[in-house]
C-alpha cells in the first residue's frame, strides 16, 4: 500500500512536482515540442518588448497548453496502465484528452497571432 502523501514538507511535494515534469519530458515528443514553442514565444516577447499586458497573456497561455498537455500526458499513462491492450473506450478517453490540448493550442496560436499583430500593426 502506498504510503500517505498528504502533508509532506513543501519541499518533498516540490520533488514530486519535478519527478512529474521529468517523466512527462521523458516520455512525450509533444510536451518537448510545445516547450519548444514555448521558449521561442519568450525569445520573442524579450525581442519586442510589448506592453506588461500581452506579457501577462502570453505566459498564461504558455502555462494552459503545457498544463494541458500535463494532464494529457498522465490521462495516458494511466489509461495504459488500466488497460494496456487496445480499447475502443480508451481510444475515446485519449482523443478527447488530445482534443482538449488541441484546442487550448489552437487559442495560443490565435493570441500569438493577435499579439503580432498588435505590436507590428498597432
């Protein structure tokens, strides 16, 4: 039996933490890729320094795709774990959980682009 998890030293639940983003990097190809584009998005936000606001926006959409794909990620692992074989209702839960990451994706690609345009139009 596990043992109990709950309140751990902040320190113990932060290793946690990093454990998590190591197994997520180590195992997902997409999570690499939207760090990725993550990183271009700051290289290009220090390049243009636009307004505090799209600072704000920027960074918050950066953190929503790579939560999603977190949790995408571990949605993956334990529907592997539950069920290893190919299962139809598994392939549904997976789909769904690539859709929800493809559609926070989808928004930050839009922001990016209005954030483009704002600070080379505006």
């Amino acid at each position: 039996m596990m043992k109990k998890m709950k309140n751990k030293h902040l320190f113990v639940r932060l290793g946690f933490a990093l454990n998590g983003l190591k197994v997520a990097f180590s195992s997902e190809k997409s999570l690499r890729f939207q760090m990725i584009v993550a990183i271009s998005a700051l290289l290009v936000l220090i390049a243009l320094q636009p307004p505090f606001y799209w600072w704000a926006i920027v960074i918050i959409m950066i953190a929503l795709v790579l939560a999603a794909e977190l949790f995408n990620t571990a949605l993956e692992i334990i529907c592997d774990y539950v069920q290893p074989e190919y299962h139809e209702a598994i392939k549904k839960v997976k789909d769904v959980s690539a859709a929800a990451v493809l559609t926070i994706s989808i928004a930050a690609f839009v922001i990016g682009m209005l954030f483009l345009v704002d600070t080379t139009l505006g």
